[in-house]
C-alpha cells in the first residue's frame, strides 16, 4: 500500500527512479480498486454508478500511472519517451512489457541512484 500512495504523493512528478515493485505494486491496487468499482456496484445494479465512478477514477489514475510508467523507464536507464511505444499495437505492448519487467540498472544513472540501494 506505501508504493501505491507514494505513487499518489509523487502524482505528476516524471524525474526520478521507481523499482520494479512500486511499478506493479500500484498496477496490482488500481486493478483491485477498479475491480470493485465495476465488479461490486455492477452486481448491486447500481451500473451508472460503476460507469461513473469507474471514469473519475480512470482519470483522477492517469497521470500518476504515466509518472510511475516514466520513472519505472528511468530506473532500466531509458528515456520516459519510451512510454510512446505503447501506441504500437500488440509489439509495442509486448517491448513495454519486457521494459516494465526488467531489472533496474545498479548504481547511478542519468536518471538518478539505484532505489534498491
């Protein structure tokens, strides 16, 4: 839960490192809370509410996602325009995947020092 709101505090900062953890960790909560935003008002029938819930927090998740999408780039040593590659169906997802799975280059980089340290 600390990755997560550290993602929150830092919302539109895009300079600095993020592991690999703090990357997937917020991932992991955004898609439970989005889960139950759909999941749960879904099946109370509450399904405009879910619609419109699930917007807000769409939006309101954007910009830290992208930050902590940039910063995640950072820590591997690649540019945050890398994040462009998503617009490239199916291999883009695929480059961006093995980018976000990747290990942080050790010690300092352009980017900053190695969170792990």
């Amino acid at each position: 839960m600390e990755y997560w709101l550290k993602c929150w505090t830092h919302y539109c900062d895009f300079s600095g490192r993020a592991r690999r953890k703090e990357y997937w960790m917020f991932c992991l909560i955004n898609f439970v809370i989005s889960f139950f935003i759909g999941g749960i008002l879904g099946m109370l029938g509450a399904v405009t509410a879910a619609q419109t819930f699930g917007r807000l927090f769409g939006i309101a998740a954007f910009l830290p996602g992208l930050g902590v999408g940039v910063r995640r780039l950072h820590d591997i040593g690649k540019s945050g325009w890398w994040m462009l590659i998503n617009l490239i169906p199916v291999v883009g997802w695929i480059v961006m995947l093995v980018f976000l799975c990747s290990d942080s280059q050790s010690g300092t980089n352009a980017y900053g020092t190695n969170p792990k340290s």
